[in-house]
C-alpha cells in the first residue's frame, strides 16, 4: 500500500465517519512524550551498589580513626 492508497484511505474513512457520526475529525501528530529528566532518573543497581560499597568504605576508614 502507498502512501498516496493510505491518504486515499483516510480520507474515505474521515468522510464516513462525518456522514455517519456528524461529528468532527481532527488530524495531526502524535505529541512527543517528554525527554526522561537526567536528575529524575532512577539509580540503576550498579550505581546503588557503588553508593554502598563507598558507604562501607567510610564505615571503615571511622573505625581505624577511632582505634588508632
């Protein structure tokens, strides 16, 4: 099917549904959906257990702290 059987297509199926319903037909694009923010996204599991790691890592270094 070509674009122009497509367009053809449409506009049959528009008319029909004018003569039969009455009512209007708009067309246009879809609207994009919003770009995911970088500062909203969520932390994947690698950079949640990084966090962790550099937690447990500064447990650590207070625990030498306070022995030495």
């Amino acid at each position: 099917m070509t674009k122009e059987q497509l367009r053809a297509q449409l506009e049959q199926q528009a008319q029909a549904f004018l003569e039969k319903n009455g009512a209007e037909v708009v067309l246009y694009a879809a609207q994009m959906k919003p770009d995911r923010r970088a500062w909203r996204r969520k932390s994947s599991v690698q950079e949640e257990q990084f966090q962790r790691e550099l937690g447990k890592m500064a447990k650590d270094v207070e625990k030498d702290r306070d022995q030495a």
